[in-house]
C-alpha cells in the first residue's frame, strides 16, 4: 500500500514529554482496541505498565526485525529494546487493560 494511501498515526496514544533527545510516549488500549497505524522511525524502549498480551500486525512494507505477525505475553514491568523500522498496529488481544510508556531516542 502506498503511504499516499494511508494515514500514519503517532506510535501510541499521547505524547508525555519531547525535547531534542527523546520522544516519551504513553499507549493505553481496552482489551480488543488496537493502535493507529504507525511507523517506528527511531530506536525505542518499550516499559510495560499493564496488561497481559498484545500483537503487533505489521504492514506489508515493514522493515527491520519485526516485520511478522507476533503475540506476547507481557507482565508489567517488563521492557524492551526495539530497533525502527516497523510500520505496524498494536492490538490489545488480552483481558486487561494494556498500558506501555515507549521512549524513542533521537540520537
């Protein structure tokens, strides 16, 4: 799909805080609520707040490592490291709520 054919949203739901080093953002979904569609254009860290499983579907056209279909059991305070690239949509496919504070890196 071309991006002129798609409307590409922010990578979660609200931005907490930006200055010239990072981007904090914070992603809450209902169990069954999924995200914008949305591109990874910088490296990031990912911190669970809550929940307990979520997807990311990703675009045709996503690149670097996460470019397939995945599910994850997650469990608050768990973190991850994950590189840009991605054009994809999270999906809350657990029974809580899922709350994440993602942190992109500008440098």
């Amino acid at each position: 799909m071309a991006e002129t054919e798609r409307k590409l949203g922010g990578i979660a739901t609200r931005v907490l805080l930006e200055n010239d080093r990072v981007k904090i953002w914070e992603m809450d979904l209902a169990p069954g609520e999924e995200s914008d569609i949305h591109e990874h254009t910088m490296d990031y860290i990912l911190v669970v707040l809550e929940g307990d499983k979520i997807a990311g579907v990703p675009q045709e056209d996503s690149a670097g490592l996460y470019n397939q279909y995945v599910e994850v059991d997650v469990n608050p305070g768990d973190y991850f490291w994950i590189e840009k690239g991605g054009i994809e949509t999270a999906r809350n496919i657990g029974k809580k709520r899922y709350r994440e504070i993602a942190i992109e890196l500008k440098d």
